[in-house]
C-alpha cells in the first residue's frame, strides 16, 4: 500500500516538472517572438531613414537658378527634416516603449503598439517615397525633357523634308504651313531658354505645346495635299462627271428627280468652301472623313445611274414580253368565256363549277389595270425606272401565279381546246422528225436500205394519220387523242434512232475499209476480212461490215479504234 501510494506520488511530481518545463518553454518562445517582431520593426524604420532624399536634393542644389525652385527645395528640405526629427524620433519612441513591454511580458500590450508602430512606419515610408519621387521629377527633368525634345527635334526635321520633297502640292497653303514650322522652331528656342534657367514647370508647358504642334503638323503634312487634291479637283470634277451625266440621262427620259442631285450639288459645294475655309487656317479635323464621304456618296450616284439604265433596258425588254403575255391570256380567257357554255352544256357543268374561273379572269382584270397605270407613270416620267421594273417584275409574277390557276382550272374542267392545240403542236414535231428521218437516208446514198427502215416508216406514217385521223372527229376523245399522239412520237423515234444508226454504220464501215486498203498488200489476212466486209456493205449489213473491218486493221494497228472513235473496244 505504501508502496503504491510512492509510486503515484513520483508520476505527479515528473507531471508537474514536465509541465513546469514547458511553460518555461512557451514563455522563452514568445518571449523570442516579440522580441523579433521589435527588431523587424527597427529594421524597417532604418529602411525608411534610409531614403536617399538628401542625396536627391544634393542633385537638386547645382540647378537651383530661380526664386521659384529655390522655395520649392526648402519646402522639401523641411518636408524632410520634418520626417527625420519628428516622425522618426517619435517612432523611436515607440519602439523604446514597445521594449520595456517586451521585457515586461505583457503581451496585451505589446501586440496594441506593434499594430499602432507598423501604421506609424507604413506613413512615414508613403510620405518619405512620395517626397523623393517628386525630388526625382525635378532633379531628372532635364534628362528626361531633352531626351523628348530630342525626338521631337528628330520627327520635326522628318516632317519639314517631307514638306520640302513635295512642296508644290500644297498650292497655296505653303505660307501658312511655314509659319507653323517657323513656330515649331521658335518653339524650340524657348525650350533651350527655359531649361538654361531652369524653369521645369515651364518646361512641361513647352514640350507639351511641341507635342501637341508636330503632331497637328504631322497630319497637315501628311493629309493636306490629298485634301486639296479631292477638294479642288477630284470632287468637283466626279461633280461635274455626275451633273453631265445626270442632264444626259434626264434628256433621254429617264425619270431620275428622286435623286436631288441638284440640291445634294449644291450643298457638296458648300461643304468644300467650308472644307477650304478650315484648311487656310491648318485644321483638317474632319475634313478627310466628309471628303471621302462625298467621293463615296457620288460613286453611289453613279451606282444608281447605271442601275437606271439597266432597269430601263430590262423594263423594255421585259414590257415586250409581258405585254404579249398579257395579251395572249386575255384572249385566252376570252375565249373560255365565249365557249362557256358549249363546255357547259358538254360536260354538265353548274355555275358553281366555274367559280374559279371567274375568280381567276378578277385577277386578270386587276393586273390589266396595274398594268395600264403603270405604263402611265412611264408615260408621264413620274416614277424611275427601278421601281417601274420592280413593279412590272410583280406583275410578271401575279401573272405567272394566275396562268398557274387558270391551268388549274381549264384542267378541272377537262378543257379539250389545249389539249387540241397540243396535240396539233405535236404532230407538227413528229412529221418534222419523220422528214428529217427521210432526209438522212437521201443524204447518205446507202447500197442497200435495210428492211427494217421501212417497216418502221410504215408504222411511223400509219401512227401519224391515226392522230391526224382523231383530230378530225367531233368531238375529240382526248384520252385517245393522247394515246395516239404518244405512240406516233415513240415510233417516229424510233424510226429515227434507227436511221441515224444505219447511217452511221455505213458512214463509217465505209471510211474504215477506205482506210483499210493500204494493209491489203502486207497481209493475206486483212485482205480476206476486208472482203468479206464489202460483201457485208453491199448487203447492207453495216454494223457486221464495221465490226469486221475494225477487227482487220486491228491486226496491224491495235489502236485503229481509238483513232476513229476515240474508245477502245476491240
């Protein structure tokens, strides 16, 4: 018992100096800690005494040349003395205080001032940089004025060349333009003056005037002739170009007041005074834009012309056209409604069944009547001929869209007259494709017309009078009518292939063997075949005759077919 009661009694004492050592440690590390945070603190305060102010003003001293920059430096050097003799020494104080709290350990304390001394040397530091950067301004002026005035001297000398190198095309303008640059130079004489008495507030004034003049100077330079070339000459010539033009085209009718090219003229002109008027005095601002935009207004005038002339041609020859199409549809309808009621009485038809005739001919009547009054604005020059064409464009198409509804409606009602004209139309075709069928084979005097030829022939011209035949009775069978007309063209063409590939054959078995005879005396066999292809020619077997010769010759000649024909089949 007692020994367990030493035992338990020996873990709470090495507890105790555990503990005891570690709070030793604790407090030696905190105290290390506050006691670094006082020397950064110093650190940083010496960073800012340290600022080369007084090297700066030392710079300073050698320029002073007049009262004004005299006052300036002993308001810095107060400034400074300020800074080192009150606000240092009062920071050094704080830290002496923040030193006694350290080794007081209260640490409450301590953390309130180390927080109160880092605002004080943040303060100090912006007031110490603020006050050296405006040292630096003035003791590096001349250095930094001279290096811009310097290029300035160097663009101000480029500029007067390139003024020098065309110094005709500023006409008249050349006097004004000299004395700017002659005060650009005196411009420059000022600054030296300035900077030998070491005025740098007037320094900045002067530079910034240098500036602002080459600059002004360098788009005088740059712009001014192509000013006065677009104001005295370019324009008004495109002007006179676009009022010769506009007169001419008004002499040969065309309707072209909705331009007011006269007012718009008129003032181009003004503008080029007030243009002029600004150039005599350097000031371009904005001219080169309005000029440009008047060439760009004027290219478009002549834009709209040749849109003119190119509307009055389409007009003229689309009025034409539409003219006879009108014409042809309104004798059209005009003749459904004279035939109304025979196709009435022969089909059984009702009112109701030809509304959408009635309703199509309304259509035709409005279009007609557009029509006309547009033909009277053309007549009376009120409108241009781009809107002229527009409108007739529109008529074009309403009346493309009521043709399309009639064609509906004559189809509805089974209409047997286009269906006629159709079917004569056709016949006319085939008995031309059947004549140049006949022609074909007078054309090539064949030895032998095979067979075949007039055995199609006979059925082409008994198709053809079978048409011809349905066309004579009354009334007409379409559906047969179209039977027949569809089996003549298919036998005419037929016919047709049919010749033209007889004559063909012959045509070129012929120019083959032609070619052939030349190879009959150095080989027997070519001689052989090409007898026996005459013989075929004669009998009027032409394909076998070509097939026959092509295959001799191709026993001397392996590309006789390419030759001929362009193909390579054998």
């Amino acid at each position: 018992m007692q020994g367990g009661f030493l035992f338990i009694g020996s873990i709470i004492i090495i507890v105790l100096i555990i503990l005891t050592i570690i709070v030793q440690i604790i407090k030696k590390v905190r105290f290390k800690y506050y006691r670094n945070k006082v020397k950064d603190l110093e650190i940083k305060r010496n960073l800012v005494a340290s600022t080369p102010v007084l090297l700066e003003l030392s710079r300073v001293e050698p320029i002073i040349k007049n009262d004004r920059m005299e006052e300036k430096y002993n308001r810095w050097q107060d400034r400074f003395n300020n800074l080192k003799e009150n606000r240092l020494t009062k920071i050094d104080d704080m830290l002496i205080d923040l030193d006694l709290f350290v080794d007081k350990r209260d640490y409450k304390q301590c953390g309130y001032r180390m927080a109160k001394i880092e605002i004080e040397i943040y303060k100090v530091r912006e007031s110490a940089e603020h006050l050296l950067n405006e040292i630096k301004d003035l003791s590096k002026s001349e250095e930094k004025y001279r290096s811009s005035v310097i290029k300035l001297k160097t663009k101000y000398r480029s500029l007067n060349a390139e003024y020098q190198n065309r110094k005709e095309t500023y006409e008249d303008m050349q006097d004004a333009i000299e004395l700017q640059l002659e005060n650009i130079e005196r411009r420059f004489l000022d600054f030296e003056k300035v900077m030998d008495s070491s005025d740098y507030p007037e320094v900045v004034h002067i530079t910034k005037a240098l500036y602002e003049m080459i600059d002004h100077m360098e788009v005088i330079i740059k712009e001014m002739p192509e000013v006065l070339a677009m104001a005295r000459v370019a324009i008004p010539n495109r002007i006179k170009e676009i009022k010769e033009t506009y007169d001419s085209m008004v002499n040969d009718g065309y309707p072209l007041d909705y331009l007011n090219i006269d007012y718009n003229i008129e003032e181009s002109n003004k503008n080029i005074e007030l243009i002029l008027d600004k150039v005599k005095v350097l000031n371009l601002e904005g001219c080169m834009f309005d000029l440009k935009t008047m060439l760009d207004y004027y290219d478009a005038i002549f834009i709209d012309f040749e849109k003119e002339r190119l509307s009055r041609k389409a007009y003229e020859e689309l009025t034409i056209d539409f003219g006879k199409r009108l014409e042809k549809t309104n004798n059209l309808v005009r003749d459904v409604y004279a035939q109304i009621e025979d196709i009435k009485n022969m089909y059984d038809l009702e009112d109701s069944d030809l509304q959408i005739i009635d309703d199509v001919n309304k259509v035709l009547v409005v279009i007609n009547d557009d029509y006309n009054k547009m033909l009277a604005k053309v007549e009376s020059e009120s409108s241009p001929y781009s809107q002229v064409n527009e409108e007739l464009e529109n008529l074009m198409v309403r009346l493309t869209e009521m043709e399309d509804s009639f064609d509906v409606a004559l189809k509805s009602l089974g209409n047997l007259y286009e269906d006629e004209q159709r079917a004569r139309e056709q016949l006319e075709e085939i008995k031309g494709f059947l004549k140049l069928c006949k022609s074909n084979i007078r054309g090539f005097k064949l030895p032998v017309v095979n067979d075949i030829y007039f055995v199609q022939l006979s059925e082409a011209d008994e198709a053809i009078n079978d048409v011809v035949t349905e066309l004579e009775k009354t009334p007409i069978v379409i559906k047969t009518l179209n039977t027949r007309v569809d089996t003549a063209r298919d036998l005419v063409l037929k016919l047709y292939n049919t010749t033209t590939e007889m004559v063909n054959n012959a045509k070129n078995a012929e120019m083959v063997m032609v070619y052939g005879n030349r190879y009959r005396t150095i080989n027997p066999e070519i001689d052989n075949r090409l007898d026996i292809a005459e013989a075929k020619f004669y009998k009027g077997e032409y394909k076998n005759a070509l097939d026959i010769s092509l295959s001799a010759i191709s026993l001397v000649d392996k590309n006789i077919d390419m030759k001929f024909f362009g193909r390579d089949d054998i």
